[in-house]
C-alpha cells in the first residue's frame, strides 16, 4: 500500500518534564499567559516530586510511536512518525524543522486527545500553525486527524480495559459495580463552545452498554481554575463520597478523558482518589486507559486510511458522527461565541 498525498505522521502532545529541573520550567510554559497564581504553580510541583518530576506521557507516546510504527511497516502505510509536544521536549517547532530538513512536505497530525474543547482541539491547531509560522515557508503541511471519541476500537479499547478491573471482582458482586467515568474538567465558558461534555457522555454510554453497566455517570477531575470560576463537575472525589453515603461498596473508575497514564491520571486518581478510598473503605479499582492496546493502535492506522482513501468507509460507533475536519466555528475559546446556525 503506498500513501500519495500524505509523507509523514505527525504525533501531537501536550508534553511533560522527565526529571526534577524540567517542572518549574515546564509548569510556567502550561501556565503562561494564563492567571493562575504562583502557589499554585508550586502546588502541582509538588506533586511531580512524589515521582522524581518525571512524567510518564514522553514515554507512553514514545511507545504508542513504537507500537504504530510496526502496525505501519507491516500493513501499512509505511509512513515515518515524528513526535512533537506544545510544553515540553520535543517541541513543535523542533521537530517541525526536522520533518522539514528531512524533506517532509505534507503530514497527517495525530493529536493525543480524543474529544473536542478549545484545549484539546483548536489549541493544537494553533500550536502547528505557529510551529509552522517559526519554521519559515518551506515547514511541511499539517492537517489533524478527526476526533475518535466514538470509534469502535476506541470504544473497545476501553470496554476491555475495563473488564479486566471488572474481572477482580468476586462474580457475585460483578453486577453491582458501579463505573464512574471521569475526564479532565475545564470551564463551564469553555465548554459552552464546544462538544466536549457531549463527546464524553456518548463515550461513556457506548463503553458502559457494551459492558452490560447500567450503574454509571461521567465525573470530572483536576480542575485548576479560580474557586470563583464554574467547572464541569461534578469532581470525582465529591462522586466517590457520595457513592459511600449510597451504600455502594465496590467502584471501578474509568479515566475515559484519556489516553495514557499521564501525571493528571497517576496522581488525581492513584493518589488522591486512592487516599480517599481507602479512608471510606470503598473498594475501588482503576482500569487503564487506552495506551497501546492493540485495538487503540489499529485505530489510529484507521483514521491514517481513511483521510488516505476518500471512498474508504468512515467508522462510528452509536449515531454521533463528528466531521472529518475541524471547521471555522468548532472549539472556539470561551470568550468567543459559536456561530448561530
């Protein structure tokens, strides 16, 4: 199989530090721009030091690289992949002059999220630009591949993860599991220009009915705006709290927000939520998130084919279907309106 119009994938990130003297450097770049205090700032470096301020999303993209890289030489496309990152090493506009260097012209981007806000989606878009814009004239093309909230092996991905935590579980309690999603919250102005909320209750719905769940709801976490500022909520410790005064007594909860392991996920939920557990007596498990599995990798081949090949059949799972490009009036920032249709 040969690829014409498109001569490298590019893997789009958000980055984190591999060691103590990257935090504070890497924090300030999260947060430039943005008025979030210094305490703060110092606050979340605290919790990089509980892992001697390496964060395990460089590594897990670097393996999700791998794990595509070999599904492409087999089955192709046999494109290169390169890695970029909007805050930490590498960055954007390095390796967008890498695939210049190297006589990339035109690229298909994967960016590590799969939903759709200003954050995960239309910010990217405007990383590559100004990575593109720092790299001159002769910077390769760029274009983002689709959000894949409801691909089937997105989906399955998921739904196996999950019963696998489900599993632990003595058969005779299986049936009263309860499966708290949870997702990055962000600004209730944020959301209101796009389809994020929307995205993860579909997500959720699909996974839960495919495991047979009907004892379910998608919860948030790490919010890190002003206390006066409304967030999507509500936060999953607030949930896990409630849960026990329900009487609940086994809980699975699903990061279905996202796809690796990253810091957001080990420390909010394998610390705190854990710490929180513990004291309540709730037996909770975390399944994994998407990663490497198999099916997640396949995917990612999927969306490669189906931007390749226009007469290749676009997959969903369920009856929401998101475009194949991002248009001019999707995840705006919150102080810009969404256009009227």
């Amino acid at each position: 199989m040969s690829a014409t119009t498109y001569d490298a994938i590019l893997l789009v990130s958000f980055g984190g530090p591999e060691g103590m003297p990257d935090v504070i450097p890497f924090l300030e770049n999260v947060l430039r721009g943005r008025n979030v205090p210094r305490e703060r700032l110092l606050q979340v470096a605290k919790h990089y030091e509980l892992f001697d301020g390496v964060s395990p999303i460089n590594q897990q993209n670097r393996d999700l690289m791998s794990a595509l890289k070999r599904l492409l030489d087999t089955d192709g496309p046999p494109l290169p992949i390169y890695f970029g990152n909007r805050n930490w090493n590498p960055l954007l506009p390095d390796t967008l002059t890498k695939m210049r260097d190297d006589g990339v012209q035109s690229a298909l981007a994967f960016v590590t999220s799969a939903y759709s806000s200003y954050s995960s989606c239309r910010q990217y878009l405007e990383n590559i630009a100004d990575a593109r814009e720092k790299v001159g004239p002769n910077a390769p093309k760029v274009e983002k591949l689709r959000a894949f909230f409801n691909h089937p092996l997105f989906v399955q991905a998921n739904v196996e993860h999950i019963r696998q935590e489900l599993d632990q579980f003595p058969e005779s309690e299986r049936s009263s599991v309860y499966l708290a999603f949870t997702a990055h919250s962000i600004p209730e102005s944020m959301a209101r220009t796009c389809d994020y909320q929307a995205q993860l209750e579909e997500t959720s719905r699909l996974v839960a009915a495919e495991l047979g769940v009907a004892d379910w709801q998608l919860v948030f976490q790490s919010r890190s705006g002003s206390p006066s500022q409304p967030w999507l909520g509500p936060d999953v410790c607030d949930h896990l709290q409630q849960l026990h005064a329900r009487g609940i007594k086994n809980v699975i909860v699903a990061p279905i927000g996202f796809i690796s392991d990253h810091m957001e996920v080990i420390y909010d939920l394998d610390v705190e939520a854990r710490q929180l557990c513990d004291r309540l007596g709730l037996n909770m498990r975390r399944a994994a998130t998407a990663g490497t599995h198999p099916s997640f990798v396949s995917m990612i081949r999927e969306l490669i084919l189906e931007r390749i090949d226009p007469s290749r059949p676009v997959r969903y799972a369920g009856n929401y279907q998101s475009p194949l490009q991002c248009g001019d009036g999707c995840c705006l920032p919150a102080s810009v309106s969404r256009p009227q249709p």
